[in-house]
C-alpha cells in the first residue's frame, strides 16, 4: 500500500465517523425530526399542531 492509499483510507473513515457522529448527536439532542404532532417541528410553540393539542 502506498502513502495515497493510507490517506484515501484514513480520510474515508474520518467521513464516515464524522457522519455517524453527526447523527449520534442529533438523535441525543432530539434535533431527529420527530416530534409529538407529526410535522417534525419537534414540538415548537409555534407549531399549529401543536397550539390545537394543547
């Protein structure tokens, strides 16, 4: 393996980290798009849904 082919490697596998990192946190923080009504507001007061439930 030649230097080129380390460094394609370890840049492909920092992408991918980055990606799923990315989506780990975004699921943590509750930023999905799901939320209570449906709209993937994520149950923002100014949700029309939302104002009719409440």
């Amino acid at each position: 393996m030649s230097g080129v082919d380390i460094a394609v490697i370890v840049i492909v596998s920092v992408a991918v980290l980055a990606v799923v990192g990315w989506l780990v946190y975004r699921k943590v923080k509750h930023k999905g798009g799901c939320c209570d009504c449906g709209c993937g507001c994520n149950g923002c007061t100014m949700c029309e849904k939302g104002k009719k439930d409440k």
